[in-house]
C-alpha cells in the first residue's frame, strides 16, 4: 500500500520520477529486471512506465484474491461484510440450528458425529475382479486393463 500512496503522490503533484526510496518488494522477478535495466539507464520515464504497471498489476490481484478491498464496492467489498458479527450470530444462532436439526453445541453434537464417522462399515467388502471387468487381480497388485 505504500506504493500506492508514493503513486498517488506522483500523480497529485505532477510528479515524473519514482522516488529512490519507493518501495519495489511487490515487483514481480520477471519485469524486476526492466526495472533495474531503466534505472541503470537513466531512464526515468520508462522507469516509472514500469513501476506503475508493477503497482497496477499488484493491486488488480489484490482485488481478485479478496486481499484488497473497496468500501461501497459490490463486488470488491471487504468478505468480512457478508458474514454474521458474533452478536448477530448469537441472535440467530438458535434459529439457524433448529433449522438444520443439529445442536447449538459442539461439545454437544461431537458424540453422534464420532459414532457416525466409523473407518468403515462391517458390510463393506473390496471389489473382486469378476465384479469389475477392468480389474485383473495379480498376486497382491490390482492392474487396470483398457476398455
């Protein structure tokens, strides 16, 4: 976000050079190289051409990764919006769980969840190769053949 203000700054007051200090850890590695090419140069104008599109690209994945948010935006809006405040939440609480039949609990659900989570049921018995035509058996290996 510095570099968003050095930028705005720029932009204000007409600013054409990148300030020495201005911060370049977002710079991807592969234009890192045209950045450090352009200031070796002395080339200010493509420097800041550079830079920018660097600041550009860092806040448009800051945007689509939810990282960077706009107030009043629909769809940049901040995630934290559309979820429940822990106030809220205990208001409704009760509500949403008797609508979906489960305990407001954990400690209280945990029980029925382990009994129900067994590694597997007495019935269950592996897949013999004359029920799956596309699996021969082999000493102790499984082999798919082609259809």
């Amino acid at each position: 976000m510095a570099a968003v203000e050095v930028l705005k700054n720029l932009n204000t007051h007409g600013g054409r050079k990148v300030p020495e200090d201005a911060p370049t850890s977002f710079v991807p590695t592969r234009y890192a190289e045209y950045l450090e090419k352009a200031r070796t140069v002395g080339d200010d104008t493509g420097y800041r051409h550079f830079w920018e599109l660097c600041v550009i690209l860092k806040l448009r994945d800051g945007l689509r990764s939810g990282d960077i948010f706009v107030p009043g935006s629909r769809r940049y809006a901040d995630p934290a919006t559309y979820l429940f405040t822990p106030d809220q939440w205990e208001l409704k609480r009760g509500g949403f769980c008797a609508l979906v039949n489960k305990p407001a609990k954990a400690a209280d659900a945990w029980p029925k969840a382990r009994k129900s989570c067994t590694p597997r049921s007495p019935s269950w018995k592996a897949p013999s190769p004359s029920r799956c035509p596309a699996m021969s058996a082999r000493s102790d290996s499984m082999r798919t053949t082609s259809w």
